[in-house]
C-alpha cells in the first residue's frame, strides 16, 4: 500500500493543513479515506490520478470529513478528464445518502447522473460491525463504532497481501478501538490536541499514546491537529512516552506500508 496525507487538519482554516483526506493506493485500486472540502484540489496538487479514483470512505458526518464529496461528484461530472466508465465505488457511515440527496436537490445538481455508474453502500447496509466486507477485489474492511458521533466509525482495511491499516478518523478514548487496531501495520489515529482538550470526543497526545501502546502497530500516524500543535515538535513528545516508530502527519507526507514495514516516501 501507498498512503499519501492529503489533509492532516481539521475544520479550523489553517495555512498548511487541508482538512481530513488520505489517498490510498493498493495493488487492488485506490481509494480515499474521508473527503474533507479540500480534497479535490489537494489530488490534483498531489498529481494523482484522481477521474479514475476506484472506491471513497466516508467515517462520519462532519463537514471536514465529508464536505468534500459533493463538490467532488459535481467536478467528475463536468470535468473534461472524466472519461471514465467503471463504477465508483462509495462506502460511507449511516446518513450519507441523505445528506447528498438534500445536496442534490437543492439546485438540481443530479450529482449521481454521471458518465459511470455510482455505487453508494452504508456500512450498516452492507454488514454487521466487526464483520468484513469488499471494498476492492482482495481489498477488505471492518468498522468500529469510535465515541465521536452517533454514525462515527473507524476503518480497518487489509489487502491480498495481508498488509492492514487503521483509520479512526475522530474518535474520544476508547481501548476498545486499540484492540481493534491490534497490530496493525499503520495506525492513522487522531491526535488533536497536546493536552487539556476541550472536549471529551477527541484525543490529546496522553490518551493518544495510551491507545497507541496498547494496540502495538508497526507505525503510528498522528493526525487531525488543530492550531494548539503549531510550534511543538509533535514526534519528539511523542516519544517520550512511547519508544515505537511515530509521525507527525502533514499535507503532502508519503508513505510505503507492507511487508517490509511502514517507510516515508517523499
């Protein structure tokens, strides 16, 4: 697998830091991890390949995560690139479909008119939690409900290969969510502020590192920060409390995840 950060903020305006995105490439296809407002522009910055995207996951319904897919279903539609014709491949937390409709039928846009097919999936529609399902051909996921939002869920997804990794997207602490993070080659965990969080839905660096030890992944990203990060070596504290390989994400960050291990590659 090939993870490029595309977003490693949040809601808040920041000069280097595009709201929630990961673009994911497998031997399989590729596929985005959330699809904050910003993600469009950011693939094309990225050069990536992004009229022929395969599959988009969608963890919940705030607007840095998923504000982004309306006004990407509405760029394919128009774009002279999309030439495509195989289906795009949606999966989503529950209330996605309801909030593209009311989209779509606010000015008429037929988002879902396109030149492909478009397929949409609720996790809830497709499986119980837990259990896996296709994302791609040999490409598999499973869902955890995350302490964030009714519909919030974190992502595991496991290629041919057997090479995992886990999103969380946002999520408050839950030790539930490191056991199914358990091993993992890369852990993408939320880590939005260094300390004295404002709210008990996301994570500060303590409880980060907390999950981080008991789930054990080969690698840890921590992203999603807010402005309180600026300024503050976000590794270096990392590892005072945890001697294992961590990475402060930011926007345009590469990595290689297999069997060899997890490696930057920009």
């Amino acid at each position: 697998m090939k993870l490029i950060v595309l977003g490693s903020g949040t809601s808040v305006p920041h000069p280097r830091r595009a709201s929630a995105a990961f673009w994911l490439e497998t031997s399989a296809g590729s596929m985005l991890l959330d699809c904050g407002a910003d993600a469009m522009h950011r693939m094309a910055e990225e050069s990536l390949d992004w009229p022929n995207l395969d599959a988009i996951w969608i963890s919940h319904l705030h607007l840095d995560h998923c504000g982004g897919l309306a006004s990407l279903l509405f760029g394919t539609k128009h774009s002279p690139q999309t030439n495509r014709r195989k289906p795009l491949q949606i999966f989503t937390c529950a209330g996605m479909r309801k909030l593209l409709k009311a989209i779509d039928e606010s000015n008429n846009y037929r988002l879902f008119q396109q030149p492909f097919p478009i397929e949409l999936h609720e996790v809830a529609e497709l499986t119980d939690q837990q259990d896996r399902f296709a994302l791609l051909p040999g490409v598999t996921a499973q869902t955890f409900s995350t302490p964030h939002t009714q519909e919030s869920v974190a992502i595991r997804v496991t290629d041919a290969e057997g090479t995992s990794l886990v999103y969380t997207a946002d999520t408050g602490y839950s030790e539930a969510l490191a056991d199914f993070a358990a091993n993992v080659d890369l852990l993408i965990l939320e880590c939005s502020f260094p300390r004295d969080k404002p709210v008990e839905t996301h994570l500060d660096l303590n409880e980060a590192m907390s999950l981080a030890k008991i789930a054990n992944p080969r690698m840890l990203l921590l992203t999603h920060l807010y402005p309180s990060w600026d300024g503050i070596d976000l590794e270096r504290e990392a590892a005072k409390s945890w001697a294992s390989k961590v990475v402060a994400a930011y926007d345009g960050l590469r990595l290689k995840v297999g069997p060899d291990g997890c490696l930057r590659d920009d």
